[in-house]
C-alpha cells in the first residue's frame, strides 16, 4: 500500500546485516526469528518486545523463542556484528 515502505530496508549495509545473523543462526541451529526476539527479550534496556506474527506458525515460532537460551558465545557473535553493521536500516 505504501511504495515508499521498503526503501528503508534498501540500504548498502542491509543485506550483509541480514545475512551474517543468519550465519549465526544456522550456526547455531536457532530460527533467526527467535534468536532475534531472545536477543531483544534481553537486553537491559528492553521492557518489553512486540511480535507480529500473520500465520499461526508465526506466532508459534515468536513464542518458542520465550524457551532460547543465548550462550555469551552466541551473544558475543551478534554484537559483532551489530558493531560491523551499526543501524543497517535508518
């Protein structure tokens, strides 16, 4: 409905971004979903996390991530790439 709604996901360093957490969640044998949701889940800044799902096996997927466990490696790994790819999105 809005043209103008992916363009901000059209940037140089969005892909790369996309593309080294997926790394990292098949690495680890993680839906990249979920691990996104437990990274946000948390952070200490974080009071809450809001999920989107449109199919059930979305929603499904978004609350098993409630159960992941994070280890510092994984943790370590994502900020990394946070860092190399700060705000891929603005």
């Amino acid at each position: 409905m809005d043209p103008s709604f992916w363009g901000r996901y059209e940037k140089p360093n969005t892909a790369p971004a996309v593309e080294a957490y997926y790394a990292i969640a098949n690495k680890y044998n993680l839906a990249l979903s979920e691990m996104a949701l437990k990274f946000c889940e948390i952070q200490t800044f974080m009071t809450s996390v809001i999920i989107g799902a449109t199919t059930m096996e979305q929603l499904k997927s978004n609350i098993q991530s409630i159960d992941l466990k994070l280890t510092d490696e994984m943790i370590n790994e994502i900020n990394k790439v946070q860092l190399l790819y700060s705000n891929p999105c603005p």
